[in-house]
C-alpha cells in the first residue's frame, strides 16, 4: 500500500520538502521581488538573531546620517573624527503553520507523491499570500485584524488569528506623523485619510507622486541604489488607483514622451509596473484599500470614503526576519487511513522607525515609508 511508506521519509527527504516549499513560497511572494539584504533594499531580510530569553528576536541595523561638517583645510582631522551612529532595531518572530489531510484512502485514489507535490504547491501558495498580506498591512501601518481591503478578519479562538502573532502591529498603530499624506483638489496634506473633510478626497495623480518624491528626499528617506548611481523610489497601489493613474493626462504624457518607443512601451504592454521619473509604480491587489470595511470605518470625518493606502518606499522600508528552515511534517492518522501534511515557518515583519537627524522635525518616524491616502475613481 501506498500510505504504508508515507511517514517513512528520512530526516533529509523531509528537509528537503521543506526547502521546497519555502522556495516555492518565496517565489510566488510579490514581495520577495523588492527583498534583500542590507541597508540598499526595500525590504530588509535578515536571518541574524539577538539573543533574549525569549529567543524570539531578529535584528537589522539602520544607520544615521553623519552630522559634522569635517574639518577644514589644514586643520587637525586626529581625534575628529566622527563616529558612525548605527542603531539596532529588533524584530520580533513567530511561527506561522497550515496543514492539509485527506478524507481516507477511499476518498483519494491519487498516490502518495501527488497528494505531496498538490500540498506543496497548495501550502506555498497559503504561505505566500499570508507572506504578501502581513508585509503589506504592516508598510501600511493596518492591524492584522483587517484583511488588504479593509474588512474585518473573522475573530478565531487564540492562536488562529494573524492578529496573534507576536510581531503584529498594535491595533491602534498609524503611519508616523511626518510620514502621512492625503490627497484632496488642494494637493497633499499632512495627516491620514481619516482627517480629511468627507467627500474631499481625489484619486493619485502624478502631480502627487513628484510632490511625494520631494517630501521623500526633504525628510531624508534614502531612495534605492540602482546600477550606474541612479537612485529609485518604489510606489504601491491598487489595480483600480492604477487605473486612475492611467487615465491621468500628465501621467500619459511623461510615460508616452519618456518611456521606450514601441509595443515596450508599459502604456501598450500592460505591465503591472511603470517606470516614471526615478520611481517605479506597481500594483498589486494586496496593497491597502477600505472598500470592504464597513461605514464608519473608511476614510473622511464620517468614515464613508472609500479610498487607498498608496505606499512611497525608500531603502529598508520595511524589516522581515526569516528565520531557520520550513518545516515539513508528514503524519498518519486513523490506523493510517488518513494522511498529512502540515508546514510551519518562522517570520517577522517589522516597520522601522527612526529619530531624524537632520530634517525639520526632531521625532521618532517610520524610517523609509510614507503614506498617502486617495480616493479611487471606481469608488467616488
């Protein structure tokens, strides 16, 4: 029989299934495209740990702007110099798990190798969409009990809610003062979408984004190094406030007069990114929108608008501990007529934040994330 070797996998065969999975997780991840290490990628992916008691800790290291002026012509320089000021920011991690287990043999015909091969690739698809989601709602600074649209996560008995996790944002976290916009007809202003008048928001225009590049490079948020020191900034929006951003008569012209001549040309390829102006603007239907929230819970004074959390990324945005390897547990149940599969993995998000240096504000902000809330067309 077929299930009679099914929990018969040795150590290493295991091991690799894990490997297997977390590779096909990773992979299909949006976010694993934006993922590095060091203080040049947009998501900080560390694998470092601080030791605690609890054992629970990941660590990233951000690093200050220098503040002296040097010295001048012949000028001692000896027992100047500056000190480099690096801080350690901790990340919390835990463990996230999913399991699949048929009915019985009489249920599933299938071998054991394909009820394998579909649980991996079932598994890695969960993994990475969860993946996806946390990292998304924690750059947009929205507690796990929300889903990407804004409506309310099923409250579940402990330990089966995301909310759960030990490095899930608090329930009342905001962007950081400094680093939240909204945009209504009169341009960007500082605060979320809950402080705008009701009905006063507008969609993303390009107008907006040059403007968020500015506040960006104001308020020291260190763009991207590309090859050849050219320097990029990443932008996140819906499919619909892409839409919005299409139809933009500016946005058309700079991407038609800019961008390469042909068929490549993102305004006929229908990529979902888009090249402008030193920023590269992506969508994805898991970037923050209020549309399933309820009334009273969106944006505007009376909590009625719906609207989107675009995100403006710089360098180290966002942290992420990913920590040892996936694991994969194959077990027997009910005098092994039953077979399964479960996988756990050890994650972390954080948003690091961080006390400006040299900027016009003297207070702890999200280091290399802003926000801007907008309306969407479809939804006005």
């Amino acid at each position: 029989m077929a299930l009679t070797n099914f929990a018969a996998l040795t150590d290493e065969q295991l091991t690799a299934w894990g490997k297997k999975f977390w590779h096909h997780a990773r992979t299909n991840a949006f976010i694993s495209k934006f993922t590095g290490t060091g203080v040049n990628a947009m998501i900080d992916r560390t694998t470092d740990l601080k030791k605690s008691k609890k054992g629970n800790r990941a660590v990233i290291t951000l690093l200050a702007d220098m503040r002296t002026d040097g010295v001048m012509g012949d000028a001692r320089l000896e027992d100047n110099e500056e000190a480099l000021q690096s801080f350690e920011t901790v990340i919390l991690f835990d463990q996230i798990r999913n399991a699949n287990r048929i009915a019985g043999r009489m249920a599933d015909q299938k071998s054991v190798v394909n009820f394998r091969n579909a649980s991996e690739s079932a598994l890695g698809y969960w993994a990475a969409d969860r993946i996806d989601q946390m990292a998304f709602l924690s750059l947009s600074s929205v507690p796990y009990t929300r889903h990407t649209n804004g409506a309310l996560r099923a409250a579940l008995p402990a330990g089966q809610n995301l909310a759960d996790l030990e490095f899930a944002p608090d329930a009342n976290v905001a962007p950081s003062a400094n680093r939240c916009f909204y945009l209504t007809s009169a341009g960007l202003s500082r605060g979320t979408g809950n402080d705008a008048a009701d009905g006063a928001l507008v969609p993303l225009t390009y107008k907006a984004l040059v403007q968020m590049k500015a506040a960006a490079k104001d308020s020291f948020i260190r763009p991207i190094k590309r090859a050849g020191g050219q320097e990029l900034y990443h932008v996140f929006v819906t499919p619909m406030g892409m839409a919005d951003l299409r139809l933009d008569p500016d946005f058309l012209a700079n991407i038609r007069s800019a961008g390469v001549r042909g068929e490549a040309n993102s305004l006929f390829s229908g990529a979902d990114s888009v090249m402008v102006d030193g920023m590269l603007v992506s969508e994805y239907h898991h970037v923050y929108s209020n549309e399933g929230a309820a009334a009273g819970e969106r944006f505007g004074a009376a909590g009625n608008d719906i609207g989107q959390r675009v995100l403006f990324c710089g360098a180290q945005a966002l942290a992420m501990a990913d920590i040892g390897t996936a694991e994969w547990v194959e077990d027997t149940f009910d005098y092994k007529n039953q077979v399964g599969i479960s996988v756990a993995k050890m994650v972390g998000f954080l948003k690091p934040k961080f006390k400006g240096n040299l900027s016009s504000y003297d207070t702890v902000e999200d280091y290399g994330c802003m926000t801007i809330d907008t309306a969407m067309t479809a939804f006005r």
